[in-house]
C-alpha cells in the first residue's frame, strides 16, 4: 500500500530470474561450521527511496547458513523491497551488502546469482508446455544453440534436485499439468540445482491449503539441514514458531528489531508488526444504521478459493473489509457484484435477490474494480465517454447515443468530484493516477448507486484527492447508501469504516466493531489462536 | 487412450480414413498416381512445416505464400539463364532464407506484431511479382524437369527432399538446445528472456526457418513442370495454418510437433482425392476441411482447458 508503489512490475519480473543459469555443478553446500564470516549475508544500514516514499530506511538484517530466518511485516512495510535488493533488481540508495565476507554496495542480477542467491516466488514464471525437465535445464543450463538437448540427462538431474527436497514429482510432467505447490517444489528444485547458499522464500504457503503447506515444512527444514540460509517471508504467525530459528519484523521501512524465533508470543509479534498507530484522523462515523441494503449469505465459489461467506451491510454504513493480500477479499467482491458465478450461496439488495452483473446494476449496486487501468477506466477514451460508461442504460435508451447527455453528466461529476481533465476532450490515460480514480469513481456514482463496493479505493492516490475521497464516502453513506469498502491501509480502514470483517484464508474470519485496533484486525487477519470466530 | 496426446488423435483419424479408402477405393493406393500425388503435395507440406515452427514460437507468417511465389520465379529465371537445376533450386532456397529474415528483423528487431509484418510482406512481394512479371510464366528448359532424371525418380527425390526436410525440422525441434528454445518462448516469453535465451535471433530464427522452407517448397514446386507459374503459391498460408492447427499445434504457442504437422496435412490433403475415389462429389472438400479444423479447434481447446490464461 506505501512502500512498493514505485516498484515496476518489470522489476518483480525481473525478479525471477534469479537463479536461472550459472550452474554450479555440485548439489551440496559447503557447511561453514556455522560461525564466522563465510556463513553469512549481511544487509547493512539499507535505505531506498522511489520518489518520495521511502520504501527502505537503513534496515540492516543477518541471514546465517543454515538457519530460517523469517521476515514479517504489513503490506507495504518494504519485505519486496528488500528482497529485490538482495536479488539484485533494485540497487539501494545507501547501505551495503555482505555475503560470505564479500562487501558490495549494490548487487546485480547476475552478481546476486553468482554469489548463490535465490529467490523463489509465490507466482512462479514457468513454461507450461514443457516438461519439468525441460523447465529445469532451461534455467540451469547455459547451452549453445547447437548443443544436442540431452533429455535422460536433464531428466536425471531433475530427479535429483526433485528427490533432494524429497518430492517424487514425474520429471516428464507437463509444467502446466502442476499444482501450485507442485509448482513452488520445482521452483526450488531450481535453487537447489543452481547451487543456491541464500534461498528467499516470498510467501511460499499464500496460496497453499494447510495440507500443502504441511508438506512444505520438511523441505525447508531439509535445507536449513544442509546449510542453506533461508529468508522466509509469510503472513502465517505459526509458521514462525514451527520454523523460524529467527525473526526480522518490518513495519514502515523500517527494522523493528530481530528476535529469536520462540522469544515473542503471537501477540508480541503482531504488536511489533502493527506497531502503535495515530488514530482518529478520519471524519468519524456516527452514521445512523438504516434498513437492511446489501444481504450476502453463504458465498462460495471454490475456483476462487472462496468458503461459504457471509455479510450484511446497512444503508448509511461503511463496512471495512480487512484481510491479507490472497485472503479472498477482491474473490468476493467480484461474486457479490455478479462478475463471477457463485458455486452456492446468495446474494440480495434491499431484499430482492441478484445474480448476475446486470441485475446487480439494475438494483443499484455499483463496484469501483481494484485495478484501475485494467478494470475502472478506459484510458484511450475520454472523461465525459469514461463518466457516462456504466449509465448508458438510463442515459441512452434504445441504444441511441446523445452527445448533450453525455456532456451533461461529465460536467455534473468533474464538477462534484473536482476531477481535473485538461482540455476538453482529453484522454483519460493523459490523467494523474488520482484524477483517474475520480473518474472510476464517478462513473459508478452517476448510476446513483444504493450499494457501493470499493476496492482499493485510495490505491496510488494522493493525500489530497485520498481525503476528499473519505469525505464523499461519509457523504454518501449520510444520504442512505452503504458502502462495502476493501482496503490494505490499516489507518484508512480503522478510520474509515463503522464495522470491520475480517477474511482469512477465502472465509470470514470474524467481525470488529468500529474503533477496534490495528492489532485486533491484524490478529484475526493473520489468525492467531482464539481469534476464530467461524465463517 | 488419454496418453494419445493431439497428435495421436490426428494419426488416428488419418489412418481411419485411409482405412475406409483402402477398403471401399483400393485404386486409391495404385502406386504411380499416389506418387505423383505425393511428389505434388510436398511443396506445400514444407511450407506448413515452417509455419509450424513460427506458430510453436506464438507468431504466425502468413507472406509463406508470396515468398514461394518470389523464391520461384528467381530460381526459374537463374535456371532459365543457363545454370543447372540444382542451382536454381538453391537461389530459391536462398532467397525464400532472404525474405524470412527480413520478416523475422521486423518482428524481432522492431517488436512490431507478427500478423501485421507478414501481412505486409505478403502483399508486397504478391504485388511486387505481379507487376514485375505482367503474370507471365518463366520458361524452363526440359533438362530442368525432374532435375533431367526419369520422372519416378525426379518425383522420388523430391519426395525424399520434403519428407527429409520435415523430419530434419522435427529433429531438431526435439533434440537441439535451440529447438527447445523455440517452444520455450513459445509457452512463456518472459520466462524465456529471463532464463538467459536469445530471445531476438530464437524469434528472428523461426521466421528464417519458414521463409527458407517456402523457398525450399518452390525449389521442390520448380521441378515438376516446365513453366513457374509466378501467381503458384496464392492462398497457401491458409493452408499452412490449417495444417499446423489439425496437427496440434497451438495457436498459442509452445506446443506441436513435426509428426502432428505431417499428419494434419496428409489428412486434409487426403480428403479431396479420397472423396473422388469414393464417388462422391468434390465440392465436399473444401466443406469437410472446415470441419475438420474446427474439430481439431475443439479437441486443442479440451486439451489445453486447464493451462488457459
């Protein structure tokens, strides 16, 4: 949400790239007897910055061979950031990097790799129309062009790394044909076969069940066994007490401080991850609840990763939808707008039900989509074209487009929303990010909607335009309209929403009324023991 | 029966098909009218064999058809200016090389689309012949046909030539670094980039591929008649693709094999004449070829369901 805006997409593909080639031969780690400067990766006083945020401010962190060093921290507190530095896409602003002794001010792509650094990432970038072998030896081998492609060989060795981590996955399998945890297994089969010292784990068990994760514990105890050091980035708190020999806690770009992996209780840890946090800077609720507007039952599509999902939200009522990146939150959104189709489970406003996007609209719902240049804006058209999208039913009956109409309705929401759109006519992607939002905005509220779902409301938006934007809200919600809103910046959804539900793990973990705390949410986000509420 | 894979399916239907022939037309597979069909059809399957690669690289090259057309007529006008037929048919060769590397720099190099490229090209060299030629044939001189050999063999050679060349391409599809390298970037390009693989020169190489085997094509197409028809080769990329997807090959990239090629082409070049053995009207043919890609469309979707993105 803060931290890693700056960070291009073209970087985190870059990210995975590193470990492909420089083969090392040899499947086994030198132990350095644990100690001493060979059997260490040190970042020293980090800092980096992408414009004027401040991604990383002089976070120094020790990986040891053959320990699990686990690295917890909000959505934006700079986990990516710091794993790019150490793959060697980003170079920090200041700092310096050690590994086994070695001093660096920056690491490169093919430095980091050089100097056996890995990292596995949650979304690994295969080849799905060739086998696992074939995706191994393509990212180990630096062949020539002409060389003869050697399949007993490559299959061979991919049996070797596979069975290393203990997994018997058929090297001829089509990549395509894997599971996720499949996937991830053969991801670090890569690592293991490039000779990888220094492996980051990025969430490895997000998108895993329980049962999968289970099975990926032993891998990384195995490695941690042959000396491997390990970074493990995750959002489960148990994991850290079932492997983690130490913890890193980063909260806003900066290190909290490290810990030994059984010193803090689940609740220290949240505390240091949440930290203490300035609240009230949010025009406060106070909202009369009104009548029943927005009744979701039992929602569950499995091809989303959702359970049975459960909420209601009352006319004038600002309901938080809090939970982790990969929780669910967006999944169900989309099923409540009627984008995708739910497995069982209903949904209904103001009493009458809805399936399907165009009866949700009919009955006056309206969703602002997460991903604004994807899903809430067309950016090769104009404001007034964009503004009168999702109107055209009651603008433009029989299809036939009025121009004067159109102009209309842009001159009433540039006005009410202050979207500044240069010259008339411009183009929406010639817009800033903010202003692009507004129009996503007010292309849902000129359909005079009842139910508003938000996601992201405030993604990439300045102070500025981020407070005027809390005002509507609290605007609308005065006149009857109740907001269903999804967002990751905790001050934003404390300050913001009259109750908060909490998703885990594609279900509703719990609820919390409003003015509950950062650590409560995050508690039930990240599912410490006692927080289940059921769902 | 699920480990038939598309290809297999594809075999299947072919030998089904010849099956019904062999028993309700035997006169299908008398020897000398099959090899004269076979030497005939040979120009066109290495064509489609090279669009192959280019499609398993996820482009596609629709100016084959217009570069056999160019490769043609310069390889007839080198024969016709006194030189053996064997260096006529290389400057073909040479020059359908030429024509795909011009394809596979725009593509490549300038990262423009591979539809619009070789649309480009496929009518720039179409119009370029015809306004270069007036539509007039190049004459060849009688010792070119069949390359001056009786005809059997004349048609034998060029039969060993295509069915060489596409096995040549399968082989090497399979078992060399870089073939691997041509369904890798297929599949997932940025994964290719990023796992260290050329992207530009395995991008550009496909296309120099196709544009050598439609040169190779015109070469095989040059020695069966004494006249190059500047216009032969019109409409051929249709059928190229046509031959690709029945095959297996995805339209997406990443997957297809040189046998699947083989067998999709054989099966829709054995529709037309199947049906005239077994007395039904031509007419059907082109009728029938659209239902068999369309099967093939629908089996490849089936198949490839689960990976779809």
């Amino acid at each position: 949400m803060f931290g890693d805006v700056g960070a291009t997409r073209g970087d985190a593909r870059a990210l995975d790239g590193g470990v492909a080639g420089g083969s090392k031969g040899g499947l086994n780690y030198r132990v350095h007897g644990g100690e001493g400067e060979a059997a260490r990766l040190r970042l020293v006083d980090v800092s980096k910055s992408f414009g004027a945020v401040r991604a990383l401010r002089g976070v120094s962190m020790e990986v040891r061979a053959g320990e699990v060093h686990a690295l917890l921290g909000e959505n934006g507190a700079g986990k990516s950031t710091l794993i790019r530095v150490m793959a060697g896409v980003h170079a920090p602003d200041s700092g310096r990097i050690e590994v086994g002794g070695r001093v660096h001010g920056r690491l490169t792509v093919g430095t980091a790799r050089a100097e056996g650094i890995a990292v596995v990432h949650q979304q690994p970038a295969m080849f799905p129309d060739l086998t696992v072998a074939e995706n191994l030896a393509l990212r180990l081998e630096q062949a020539g062009p002409w060389s003869r492609w050697r399949r007993d060989r490559h299959e061979r060795r991919a049996r070797e790394c596979l069975a290393r981590l203990g997994s018997g996955i058929d090297p001829g399998r089509l990549a395509g044909s894997l599971s996720m945890p499949e996937q991830q297994l053969v991801e670090l089969a890569v690592a293991v076969g490039a000779g990888a010292r220094w492996i980051v784990l990025d969430e490895p068990t997000a998108s895993l069940t329980r049962r999968e994760q289970e099975r990926l514990y032993p891998v990384i105890d195995g490695l941690r066994g042959d000396g491997a050091g390990i970074v493990h980035i995750t959002h489960r708190l148990e994991e850290v007490g079932r492997l983690a020999d130490r913890v890193t806690v980063l909260r806003d770009g900066e290190s909290v401080g490290t810990f030994g992996g059984r010193e803090l209780d689940e609740g220290g840890l949240i505390e240091r991850i949440a930290g203490r946090r300035v609240e009230g800077m949010h025009p406060g609720g106070g909202a009369t609840r009104g009548p029943l507007r927005l009744d979701v039952h039992g929602v569950a599509r499995a091809a989303s990763g959702l359970k049975p999902c459960s909420l209601r939200v009352h006319a004038g009522e600002v309901v938080g939808l809090a939970g982790l990146v990969g929780s669910g939150r967006t999944e169900l959104a989309r099923v409540i707008f009627g984008l995708d189709r739910p497995d069982s489970g209903r949904v209904w406003v103001d009493g009458s039900e809805v399936t399907g996007t165009c009866m949700a609209m009919e009955r006056g719902m309206a969703m602002v989509p997460e991903d604004r240049r994807r899903h809430g804006v067309v950016p090769e058209m104009g404001v007034a074209a964009n503004l009168a999208m999702a109107s055209h039913g009651r603008l433009f009956p029989w299809g036939w487009l009025r121009p004067g109409r159109e102009r209309r309705v842009a001159s009433e929401w540039t006005g009410r929303l202050g979207i500044k759109a240069g010259p008339a006519g411009s183009l929406v992607g010639t817009l800033s990010g903010g202003n692009q939002q507004k129009v996503a905005l007010g292309r849902w509220l000129a359909t005079r909607p009842k139910v508003l779902v938000l996601d992201e409301p405030t993604q990439g938006v300045d102070v500025g335009a981020k407070a005027e934007i809390h005002r509507w809200i609290r605007e609308w919600t005065g006149e009857g309209m109740a907001v269903l809103m999804i967002t990751s910046d905790l001050p934003e959804l404390l300050g913001m929403s009259d109750r908060v539900v909490v998703m885990r793990e594609g279900r509703v973990a719990g609820e919390l009324p409003g003015g509950c705390s950062a650590s409560e949410v995050m508690g039930m986000a990240m599912g410490t023991a006692g927080s289940e509420v059921g769902g | 029966m699920r480990r038939l894979g598309r290809e297999g399916w594809v075999g299947m239907a072919l030998v089904m098909l010849l099956a019904c022939v062999g028993l309700w037309a035997p006169a299908f597979f008398e020897p000398q009218p099959l090899w004269t069909r076979l030497a005939s059809w040979m120009p066109r399957l290495v064509v489609a064999a090279g669009v192959a690669v280019v499609m398993v690289a996820r482009h596609i090259d629709i100016s084959v058809g217009s570069v056999l057309g160019v490769s043609g007529v310069v390889g007839g006008m080198v024969i016709a200016a006194g030189l053996p037929a064997w260096a006529g048919m290389a400057a073909a060769v040479s020059c359908g090389a030429l024509a795909g590397a011009l394809n596979g720099w725009w593509v490549a190099g300038l990262r423009l689309p591979s539809i619009v490229v070789t649309l480009a090209t496929m009518v720039a060299w179409r119009e370029g012949l015809r306004w270069g030629r007036q539509g007039v044939f190049v004459n060849l001189p009688d010792t070119a046909v069949w390359m001056g050999l009786p005809m059997v063999a004349g048609q034998g050679l060029v039969i060993a030539a295509g069915l060489g060349a596409v096995a040549g391409l399968g082989w090497w599809m399979r078992n060399m670094a870089s073939g691997r390298w041509v369904a890798a970037m297929g599949s997932n390009p940025e994964a290719g980039r990023l796992a260290g693989i050329p992207a530009g020169w395995v991008t550009g190489g496909t296309f120099v591929v196709s544009g050598s085997m439609a040169g190779l094509g015109a070469a095989l197409l040059l020695v069966q008649s004494p006249q190059v028809d500047p216009a032969s080769g019109r409409l051929l990329e249709l059928e190229a693709v046509a031959a690709a997807v029945v095959g297996g090959v995805s339209i997406r990239g990443g997957a297809g094999r040189m046998r699947g090629v083989l067998a999709g082409f054989l099966l829709l070049a054995c529709v037309g004449p199947a049906l005239t053995y077994l007395g039904v009207k031509a007419y059907w043919d082109k009728a029938i070829h659209g239902v068999v890609i369309l099967a093939a469309a629908a089996m490849a979707a089936r198949a490839g369901g689960k990976q779809a993105t």
